[in-house]
C-alpha cells in the first residue's frame, strides 16, 4: 500500500513538471517570436501603435509566403508587441517579459529614450535589437543594435542644407525642446551645419516637452530677421507652435524633423501647416509599386486608415530581421551581426544597407504640405 502511494506521488509530481513546462513554453518549435515595445498609449501612443501595426502586416506576409528559412529550418513568425508608453521603466519591464515569452529579435523601442534604456538589456541577453525609429545615438550604441530610421545628425545635416544650399535661406529660427534628447540632437547638428554652410541661427528659443503656450518664443521669432523656422520637434508640440505662429501673423515657413509626421491630422485648420516641411523616408501616396502594396494591404487591415512613417518603418524592420535571419541561416547573435552588414533591404522607406555602427544608409525624402496634403518634393 505504502509502494503505491508513493507510485502515484511520484506520478503526480511527474504530471505537475510536464504541465509547468507546458506552461513556459510559450513559442513552439516551428516558431519565431519577434519582440516590439513602444508607446500604444500616452502622448506618444500615435507612433508606437503606427509601428506595431506596419510590422504585423510584414508578419502576416512572410508567413502567407511560406515563413522565414533559417539554416535547415523553415519558422512561421509571432509578433508579441508590448507597451513601453515611452517611458524607460516601463520599457525594460516590457523587454524581461518578452524573454519570458521567448522572444528571439527585437522591433523597438519606437522612442529613443526607452530604446537607449532596452539597449544594455538587448545586449546581455544576446538578441538582436532593431529600432524602427530610435534616432538618437545612443539607440546603436552596441554591436548587437541597429537602427531602419535616420539618426538625429543626418536629419539635422539634411535639413540644413536644404533651407540653406538649396533655397538660399540664410537666417533660421530654432524652436527646439531642451526636455527631449531627440530634439537636441537633430537641433545641434543643424545648428552645425547652418553655420558650417555660411547662414546663421538668429534665434533661438528652447521649451519643454507638452508645453502648450509658446506665445514668448514665437514673439522673438517675429521680431527678427529670420527668413524661415525649423522646429525639430514632435507634432504635439508642433501643432500648437503653428496655430499660435498663424495667429500672430508669422509667414515665414517652417521646416521640420520627422517627428513631423502626422501633424495635418493634429490640426483642425490646415491653413496653419500650408506650406511647411519635413524629412520623412516614406509617403503612402508615392507611385513606388512596393510603396502601394503596403498602403493597401496597410488600409485593408486598419479601417482605411493611411500608413505614417513610422507604420512603413515597422514593416521593414521585420523584413530586415528576415533578411538577417536567412542571410545568417542562423538565431547566433554573433552571425547576425555580421548578416546585418552584408544585407540590403529593399525597403518601402527606401533600399538601405547597414553598417558595423549600427545606422541604416538611404536617401532621405522631402514631404511639404500643399493644399492640406502631404507632396514629396524633389530635391535637384
């Protein structure tokens, strides 16, 4: 009686282990988890929600075609996207439960400070970590980062020498906020270059992030001789600095970074952005067959609704995590390093090789709003 009890004990133990094991096992064999964390709600909910749906629709195809082959294994694709509400805490929160979750690449973090705080974590747990849009430095600031996007000094490199080389603008006005390492960044390198080209700065004025009165700011901006206004900022802010710019007769026109985009529907009068512009690598309304595909498969999956930049980033970040993974033919860290630099994705925010700093090369794009759309221009 007593060999018994014990027997089923130990049967019971043995089932109880089986069913735990279960329980971890969040990904089966046949399947890759990809990662996301970014901002799904909070102020910056627009950009994080935009990325992970343009990356469930690269998921989605990948796997209609057949999935991702790695070495002598072909894998479907998951993707698990967690909300970080840009903010650093909670985005290594959203990292650990990922690894939890058995997560095997990383899309995110969407925002540069939570991405620059994941980095270290990314790092130790031997994964590869693309950021669709973290353009600070410091997002790539290790072997195993990379980035799809722009970095701050090439948008602000770009920007200056098209309101100065290009439109003969020699005296800017800098709106920037001193809270955020993002419009620092863009703003110092375009000061640099500004100066570098022969203009000249003749104002500048900082704010803080979420600051809705910038009645100071704009005043000095109108009482100077500036002949156009580059503000590197998001378009909360910037939807406010246009309407309060409008209202005090400014009409000379503003320039931006890509955080820009989206700002026509931030505005209830259109009159207000006429005329504006901003770096972006992507435009739903461009000719590019690959660029239409996406629009639509993006519209079918999203209520019609058009994809932004930052959707268009997601979606090639998941594709360039294939390229890497089947380049590779392999999940070591170490091989998809070296994969990465030996790519090139020919991507709907443009063809783009990546090299050993982690940064994405690609030509970047020129979006001004006309009649209260977006118009790519074309730079001669």
């Amino acid at each position: 009686m007593k060999f018994k009890k014990v027997l089923s004990v130990a049967m019971i133990a043995a089932m109880t282990a089986v069913s735990f094991a279960g329980c971890g096992a969040k990904s089966s064999s046949d399947e890759f988890v990809i990662g996301g964390i970014g901002p799904t709600t909070g102020d910056a909910a627009s950009y994080g929600t935009s990325v992970k749906n343009g990356a469930q629709i690269a998921v989605d195809e990948i796997n209609k075609a057949g999935g991702v082959k790695i070495g002598d294994e072909t894998k479907k694709l998951k993707l698990n996207f967690q909300d970080d509400a840009n903010d650093a805490e909670t985005a290594k929160n959203a990292f650990n439960k990922l690894m939890d979750d058995k997560m095997g690449a990383l899309v995110g973090c969407v925002t540069s400070t939570p991405c620059i705080a994941v980095t270290s974590l990314s790092k130790d747990a031997k994964i590869l970590q693309i950021t669709p849009s973290g353009s600070q430095k410091e997002c790539a600031q290790y072997d195993n980062c990379f980035r799809v996007c722009f970095t701050d000094p090439q948008q602000g490199d770009a920007m200056a020498d098209y309101i100065v080389n290009k439109l003969g603008k020699k005296k800017v006005a800098v709106l920037y906020a001193n809270s955020s390492s993002y419009s620092e960044g863009v703003k110092d390198a375009f000061d640099a270059k500004v100066k570098e080209l022969g203009g000249t700065v003749v104002v500048e004025e900082a704010f803080a992030e979420k600051d809705v009165d910038y009645n100071t700011q704009l005043s000095k901006v109108k009482a100077s001789d500036a002949e156009a206004i580059f503000v590197p900022a998001y378009y909360q802010e910037v939807s406010y600095i246009v309407k309060q710019a409008s209202e005090k007769g400014i009409t000379i026109p503003f320039f931006g970074s890509d955080g820009w985009d989206g700002i026509i529907d931030q505005v209830s009068d259109k009159k207000v952005v006429e005329g504006a512009t901003f770096l972006s690598p992507f435009l739903s309304t461009d000719t590019d067959q690959k660029v239409q595909e996406f629009t639509k498969a993006y519209k079918a999956a999203n209520g019609d609704a058009n994809p932004d930049q930052f959707a268009a980033d997601g979606y090639d970040t998941v594709y360039t995590i294939k390229a890497a993974l089947e380049k590779a033919g392999s999940t070591d860290i170490d091989k998809l390093q070296e994969a990465m630099t030996q790519i090139k994705v020919e991507g709907v925010t443009g063809d783009m090789t990546f090299d050993k700093g982690g940064d994405a090369t690609k030509s970047t794009k020129l979006i001004q709003i006309k009649d209260g759309k977006y118009t790519a221009i074309t730079v001669k």
